[in-house]
C-alpha cells in the first residue's frame, strides 16, 4: 500500500485547503496563487512531551515519507 493510500485510509489523516505561489529568485513571489490541498496528520503528541517539540509539530506530512512508513498508522 502507498503511503498516499495509507494517509486516506487513516483516521489520523486529513486534507486541507492550501496554496503554492511560484518563486522568481531573489525578488519574491510572481504570478497568482494556485489552490492546492495539503495533506495533514491529526496525530497528537503523546503528553508529556517538551514544549519546543510540540511547537515543531505542525502536522503537514510527505506522503512517501512519512505515510508509508507510519507506525502510528490506524485504519478507519
């Protein structure tokens, strides 16, 4: 199973609403912005844990990198 298949099959997984903007170097951003949908874990943290790591957890994964070998992974 791929780890795209993996996230949709998860109830940790979600998708949200997100954008992508083209970078033109040094000068910023050019162009309009683009929808996208941007793949989130609803996984917590277990407690206690230190707060400059639950800082770091924003919860956007990589489908192959991360998805695909979850062991946090539990099927709807």
């Amino acid at each position: 199973m791929t780890g795209e298949e993996r996230h949709e099959r998860c109830r940790h997984g979600d998708l949200t609403p997100g954008w992508e903007q083209e970078l033109d170097g040094f000068r910023g951003f050019k162009g309009p912005e683009k929808p996208i949908v941007v793949p989130l874990c609803r996984w917590s943290l277990p407690e206690p844990h230190p707060p400059a790591v639950g800082r770091a957890w924003g919860g956007l994964i990589d489908f192959d990198r991360d998805c695909a070998v979850c062991k946090a992974y539990d099927p709807l």
